[in-house]
C-alpha cells in the first residue's frame, strides 16, 4: 500500500479592482502595447485598501474547502505561501487558520517568494507520507502590490495580488504513476543569485518593509533554462516523461517564459493553462489560481496528469507532478 497526497478540493479568490496596463500609460513612460507584448500580461488585481494578504488566503481557502465538501475542523495543518504576509509576525497561516474557524491543528508559512507554492505543496505531500497529517490546506496568497515600486516601470507592471488553495487529503494508492495524488517533487535553491530579485528592506537590515528590485531579464534567462530542467527532474521521478503531460500549470510571470519552458518539454500550448492575462505574476498564488481557474474552465479533469513549476527570488525553484 502507498500513501498518497490527494486533491480533494480548489478554490480561489481575486481582489475586486481590476487595473488594466492602460491604467499604467498615464503615470509611467509605457504602453498597453509594450506590457502585452513583452509578458503577456492584460490586466491584474489589486487589493483594497486595508485588504491583507490573510483576508485573500482565508476567503481561498473557504471555496477550497466548499469544493472539498470537508469543514476547516477536519483539517490537520494549514501552510501558507506568501512572502506578503499581514505582519512580520504572526504568520499569515495562523491568521487564516482563525478566519476561516479552524481551532486545531497547526499552521505556519512557507517563504519561498513565486516557488512558493510548489515548496508548500512538497512540504504537505512529506507531511501527509510521514503520516503526520491527513488532511492539510495549502494556500497560495499575496498582496504584492504593497512592495512595488510604482516609479519602476520595469517592475510595478507584472505584479498582481490574489489567492489559490487547495485540500489535499491522505489515500490509499497502488504505488504506480496511475495513482491519483503528488507522485513527485523537485526542489531547488541557489542563494549566490539573491540580487537578481530581491526586497530592498525588511526586519534585520532597514527595519522597512521596502520595494521589490529585479533584474527581469537576468531572471528570465534564469527561469527558461531551469524550469523545463525541474520539471522533467520530477516527471524522470515518477517515471514520466513529456508525452504524458495532460496540463502543464506553470507559475504565470511571463507569457514568453511559459511558452519557452512548454518548448523545451515538447508540450504543445494547447496543453498549458494560461492566466497570466488576467491575474499578472501574482507570485505564490500563481499556481493554485491556475489551478483553480482550469478546473473552473473546464480543461483540469479528474486523472489528467499535471506538472506545476516555478521560479522566483532566492534564486529558489521547483516542479510538483500530480495526478489530479
Ligand atoms: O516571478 C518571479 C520570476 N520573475 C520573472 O520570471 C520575470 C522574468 N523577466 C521578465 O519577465 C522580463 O525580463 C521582463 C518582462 C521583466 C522584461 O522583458 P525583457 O524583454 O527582458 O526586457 P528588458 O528588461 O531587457 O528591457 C528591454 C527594454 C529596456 O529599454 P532599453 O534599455 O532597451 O532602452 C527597458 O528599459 O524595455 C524597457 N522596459 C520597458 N519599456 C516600456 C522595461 N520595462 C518597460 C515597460 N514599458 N514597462
């Protein structure tokens, strides 16, 4: 018998407020023209004044567990990923954990900045095969709009705010790749490229919160070579290869980086779910919101096989192939 990490249930939840690239034409030297045809991106979500990274997570999580049909008491350990988190400290896990009524268990966050999610999902998926939880809520959240630079055209334009979750819930598998449930992860870090994409404050240097500073197109090179490596690094682990990819869901920071990773795994885009137009790079959220809107789409189906990947500041990187 092997245990597997199943998805039981998926939800999502965006900011009211839309702001279109236009939005960005009369305060900054850009267009409309040069943020789609450079990233894909349309538009994105903002959140409202006063509205926390905790509040997106928390009204995620409830539709995740709707979807799940399981009440938040059932669940055994709640993990958020975000690096835009409500407060230094508490976690922004322990403040959805409360918002959303569940009294036991435990819940803490993971910050690996738009790796984020699929380092929260590795880490639910080891807690689940140790047999240290049953049943635990991975949230993706953030509210990046509160660490851009808003002067910086290079940067201020990709971001969004937003949230995805999912239940994952222990199962009896077969132990082949036809199981449902994660069936393997990969995960990297490489702290030399930290000035590639970084916040430029925080606890222990300024004592501000600080804004978000990147090289875009040093990460860009970055991410075309090492997302299409971790993902078929993790598919070589379930014994898979490209050609039994249903959906890639990649992390959605950029249009041309998505294509060229489906390139490299010779997956035809006709098999990626794309939402970057919508939601911009909405960082650890990316994926559960890719997640959650393909099913909602209607292309994510019970036993497609899919592969997340992702990459973001650290430099920290990874891929999660699950059968949903
Ligand atoms: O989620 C975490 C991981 N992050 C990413 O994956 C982001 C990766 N990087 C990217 O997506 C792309 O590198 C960007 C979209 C950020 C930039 O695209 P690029 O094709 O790499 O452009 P670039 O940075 O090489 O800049 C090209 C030009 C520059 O002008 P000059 O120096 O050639 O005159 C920039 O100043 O484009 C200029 N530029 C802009 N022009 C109009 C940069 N931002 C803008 C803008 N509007 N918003």
């Amino acid at each position: 018998m092997t245990i597997r990490a199943v998805v039981r249930g998926v939800g999502h939840y965006l900011p009211e407020r839309v702001v279109p690239n236009a939005e960005f034409e009369d305060r900054l030297d850009t267009t409309d023209e040069w943020i789609r045809s450079r990233t894909g991106i349309e538009r994105r979500h903002f959140a409202a004044e006063g509205e926390t990274t905790s509040d997106l997570g928390a009204k995620a999580a409830l539709a995740a567990l709707k979807d799940a049909g399981i009440a938040a008491a059932e669940i055994d350990a709640l993990i958020v990923a975000t690096s835009t988190a409500d407060y230094t400290f508490p976690s922004a896990a322990t403040m959805v954990q409360d918002k959303i009524g569940m009294r036991g268990g435990f819940a803490f966050d993971v910050q690996a900045v738009c790796a984020g999610f699929v380092f929260a999902l590795a880490n639910a998926n080891a807690m689940i095969l140790s047999g240290q939880a049953k049943r635990v809520l991975v949230i993706g959240a953030e509210t990046f709009s509160r660490i851009l630079d808003f002067t910086d055209r290079g940067t201020c334009v990709l971001f969004g705010d937003g949230a995805g979750a999912l239940v994952l819930e222990a199962a009896e598998g077969g132990g082949t790749s036809a199981d449902r449930g994660i069936l393997a992860t990969d995960l990297n870090s490489d702290g030399r490229h930290r000035e590639l994409l970084y916040v430029d404050g925080g606890v222990s240097t300024t004592q501000t919160t600080g804004h978000l500073r990147m090289q875009g197109n040093q990460v860009f090179r970055h991410a075309v070579e090492k997302l299409a490596a971790t993902a078929h690094a993790a598919l070589d682990k379930a014994g898979l290869s490209g050609a039994d990819v249903d959906w890639i869901v990649p992390h959605q920071a950029n249009l041309r980086i998505i294509t060229a990773t489906a390139q490299r795994m010779q997956v035809p885009m006709e098999r990626v779910v794309v939402t970057v137009q919508d939601h911009g790079n909405t960082s650890a959220a990316s994926i559960p919101l890719a997640l959650s809107v393909g099913k909602a789409r209607g292309q994510i189906k019970e036993g497609d096989l899919l592969v997340t990947e992702a990459i973001g500041g650290g430099l920290s990187w990874g891929s999660v192939v699950l059968r949903w």
